[in-house]
C-alpha cells in the first residue's frame, strides 16, 4: 500500500480525544458502536492534518498546503483527471483521447490491462512522489479495474465508458473518494488500527461499507447538480476529499 513516507499530524487535543478516548481501540477492537466509532475517526482525521489537509487551489482561497505531502491535492487532480478523461473518450473517442493513434505498434495497447495502464496515465499523470500520490494512484487503479472487469478488448472499453451515464460517473468518484481516503488512512495509522485489530482486512471492509452508506446518501444529489466541465465544478471536485472529511467533524 503507497509508500511509507512521513506525515506531519497536527498536536491538537481534538486528535488526542480520537487517539485515546476511543475511535481508535474501538476500530481495532471492533468494540463499542462501530458507525459512532467510524464517524468520530473520520471527523478527526481532517482535523489532525490541519493545515496538512488539501482545501481546493481557488484563486483568493486559503487552506492546505499546495503541494508536498498535502492530503487530498492528489485525490483532487485524480477526480478531475476522471471526468476530462470520461469527457474526451465520449467526444473523440477512446484511441484519440488516449494518443494511441500517434503511438508506434510495437507501444500501442493489446491487452485490457495496456489500455487500463494508459487510462491510469492520462488520469493520474507522473504523480508518484508522495504518500498522497501513491493513496491517489492505488484508489484509482482500483476503480479503473473495477469499471473495466468485464471489457475484453479496446472496443468494449470504448464503449463501456461513451455509454456511461452520469450516475456511474458520480458512484466512480464516491468509490475513488473510500478507496482513497481508506488507503491513505491505513497508511497512517498501520500500528495504531490495523495492525492491533485480529482482523485488518474486515476493518477495512467495514469502514469502506460504513462510508459508502455514507456517502450514498450524503452526495448523490450532491453530485447531479455539479456540471464537471465548469470552473466551479472543478473546484467542488478539487476540494472534495476535505469536504467530505468535514461532514462528520460535527459528528
């Protein structure tokens, strides 16, 4: 899972309530309320990175750091490398979108994993450098392979993602969105959560299960009033992890 490098969680007495006080053991443990438990975790995740929480590059706008080790810059630049990416393909075409047609045969996909690497490529980008990065990279490598599971070939990618509807564009980013925030999570707190519960894998699976409930229900509509091509809604969607983050602070 990504990388191990370092993050600099703010001192806070928020965080040491989230420590000590019980979402932590109780997500190891599998003790106490488990959703009561998911939300305090979630919540006072954003509030322990602090300034180390990516808020969006709004011209004028303040919040995280832009660059570095920031949390949620790269899963903003993935989501919105998702919908110009899923835009292009329904305009041009899978092989234009791509540049598959100026590449030489012997580099030109064959496989539903050649064509899924160039997908990731032109989604993702370079971006490898941090913990953020490699969360950003995995979730949507998940997702990509999760979409094209059941394409045998270029033509029935082509097709699976020019018929995507809207729905499925927003269900893709809520799944990017867990899958993310989980790997970036786990990557954190690999002593503190997952290496202490008798189960790792079915922590994970109850908190991606929790926050799907979640967020189903808190962004659907959400997201069918967002035109993903406007300014503003590439900014809602480079911001989004920290909102998302935000929903359960209060909690």
């Amino acid at each position: 899972m990504g990388t191990s490098q370092s993050h600099n969680l703010k001192s806070s007495p928020n965080w040491s309530a989230a420590n000590n006080k019980g979402a932590m053991p109780s997500l190891a443990n599998g003790t106490d309320n488990k959703p009561a438990s998911n939300a305090k975790f979630f919540g006072n995740l954003g509030i322990a990175l602090g300034n180390g929480l990516y808020r969006g590059g709004r011209i004028g706008g303040h919040g995280g750091k832009r660059g570095g080790s920031s949390f949620g810059r790269a899963g903003g630049h993935a989501v919105r490398g998702l919908a110009t990416v899923l835009n292009n393909i329904k305009q041009y075409g899978l092989v234009s979108s791509l540049g598959i047609d100026r590449l030489p045969d012997t580099q030109k996909p064959k496989t539903p994993h050649d064509f899924k690497e160039l997908l990731l490529h032109e989604i993702i980008g370079d971006n490898d450098s941090t913990m953020d990065d490699a969360a950003a990279t995995y979730a949507m490598d998940k997702v990509l392979n999760d979409i094209l599971s059941d394409c045998k070939d270029g033509q029935e990618i082509e097709d699976k993602l020019q018929n995507a509807t809207d729905d499925d564009l927003h269900e893709w980013i809520i799944t990017f969105e867990i899958e993310y925030i989980l790997e970036y999570s786990a990557e954190l707190f690999q002593s503190h959560i997952f290496d202490k519960g008798s189960n790792p894998e079915e922590i994970k699976k109850d908190m991606r299960g929790w926050l799907h409930n979640e967020l189903d229900e808190k962004l659907s509509k959400e997201l069918t009033q967002i035109d993903f091509n406007s300014r503003e809604g590439k900014e809602y969607l480079d911001s989004l992890t920290s909102e998302i983050l935000d929903i359960w602070k209060q909690e």
